[in-house]
C-alpha cells in the first residue's frame, strides 16, 4: 500500500526511450510541463509548470532528481499531486518516483514505481481527494487490486 | 478552551502506515468480504496467534479503517469503508495520472521513433 507500479511496453530501442524520458525537451512533451532549464542531472531541484489542462494548468512544481543510470535509472523526489498555488510544502514529506527501462521482446519495457506513501500528511491526502471525489465511486474489484499488490 | 484533534484527520494520519503491514492488509481483505468476523474468525486457518489478530485489529480502528462492535459474548469486527475508499481513492487518483502520462511517453516515441 506504500506503493504503485505502472508499466508500459514501448516498441522503441532502450536508448531511444532513455532519450525520450530524459532529455528534459522531450519529457516536457509527454509530461505536459513547461521549464526554462537546460537539463536533467542528479542533484539538481528542477522547476516545471504543468501545461496539462484541468486543475494542474500552469501550475509549478519541482522535481529534486536522484538518480540517472544511463538506459537503466532515472528518479526524483517530489510533492505529488500539489494542487494549491504558492503552498509552503517545505516540511512535507516526498515521494520518490523511479523510472526502470529493460530490454524486452519487442520493445522496451518501462516501469514507474512511486513509493512513500505512508510518509505523506494527511492534508495532503484530503486536499487531492476533495479535488476529485465527486468522480470516484467504489469497487472492490479496485480494492483488491492495490492492497493485494503490497506485499 | 481546549483544543481536540479533528478525529479525521488524526485517522488519515495513519491510513498508510495502517495498510503497510501483510498482516493487516490480509485482515482489511478478509474483512471487505463484507460480513462482520470475530477474532476467532480472523485467526482460524491461519499461523496467526488470536493475539497478534486483536493487536492488528487495534491498529486498524485507531486509522478508522476497522471498527468492532459488542454481539452476545464477543466483538465483530467490520470495514469502515469510507475510510478503505478515501485510501484506494488517493492512489487511484496518482496512477490514472502515472496511466496518462505513460501513454503519451509511448505515442509520442512511437509515432517518431
């Protein structure tokens, strides 16, 4: 419960999709963010602005990159899903988000995992839960689904 | 004047750290398969002490996930289900968007490889 995985198979050489995930012009494409930076490397605290339509447009955010393995590793640490503009979110706790690229038949296979979960206040859980849930209703289908994954 | 903690917001506090545990997550499990358990139940078929069970159970009802009330001569155990929905909303919420996102990394690579 502390964590969620997601995958996806691209059918693309790994250095290709290490580029595309990386190269902070390209993942500002699919990330629907905008930034005045030039790069991604370890150590560096980037500033993103989502261009992502709905309650996150041009909202900013930051990206405290951990880890770049070339073809292997890219990570950061972040405030996940921050919805309130000029928030002091200095003495909240982050989560880490890890990018995974391996080999696979057809393709590459990225996984994302984002863990610390159990670390986050609960302001922060009501304030992203009072956005959206009006759209969410229950299934135990989905219940299952996460809690059964944490092991 | 003196001051209470909101009782939600103290449960929040510990929902995660509540449902990080195999043990505990097992019990939420077994307890959304809807009808109320006594503890007897809950460690019947398993290696866990009735002991152990009542501890995570404790834990459970202190993040507002689990909550027991007195029938005949024991507690039975149930699923505060706006509690487990408020915990399975949040997450759901980040990986529709990790979804999305993931999607767009794939056309976009694809589409110019």
């Amino acid at each position: 419960m502390n964590q969620i995985e997601r995958k996806t198979l691209i059918r693309a050489p790994r250095s290709r999709v290490w580029h595309a995930i990386t190269d902070i012009r390209q993942f500002c494409k699919w990330f629907s963010t905008e930034t005045t930076e030039a790069a991604f490397r370890p150590g560096a605290s980037v500033r993103l602005i989502s261009t992502h339509p709905g309650p996150y447009y041009k909202m900013e955010f930051f990206v405290d990159i951990v880890e770049m393995a070339a073809e292997h590793t890219f990570s950061w640490r972040w405030h996940p899903a921050n919805v309130i503009p000029g928030e002091d979110l200095s003495r909240e706790p982050m989560t880490l988000v890890v990018f995974r690229l391996e080999e696979a038949e057809g393709g590459t296979l990225v996984t994302v995992t984002e863990s610390g979960f159990d670390q986050l206040f609960p302001s922060r859980i009501a304030k992203v839960l009072g956005e959206n849930e009006s759209g969410w209703k229950y299934q135990m289908a989905a219940l299952e689904r996460y809690f059964g994954d944490a092991k | 004047m003196k001051r209470r903690a909101n009782p939600r917001t103290k449960a929040s506090a510990t929902l995660f750290a509540a449902l990080g545990d195999e043990t505990r997550l097992r019990i939420v499990l077994r307890l959304a398969q809807g009808r109320p358990a006594s503890i007897t139940e809950l460690s019947a078929g398993s290696e866990i002490t009735r002991q152990a069970v009542t501890k995570h159970l404790h834990v459970l009802e202190g993040a507002g996930l689990a909550r027991g009330a007195r029938l005949g001569r024991e507690r039975r155990w149930s699923l505060d289900r706006k509690q487990v929905e408020q915990a399975r909303a949040f997450l759901e919420g980040i990986s529709e968007r990790w979804d999305n996102a993931l999607a767009r990394l794939k056309t976009m690579v694809e589409e110019d490889p």
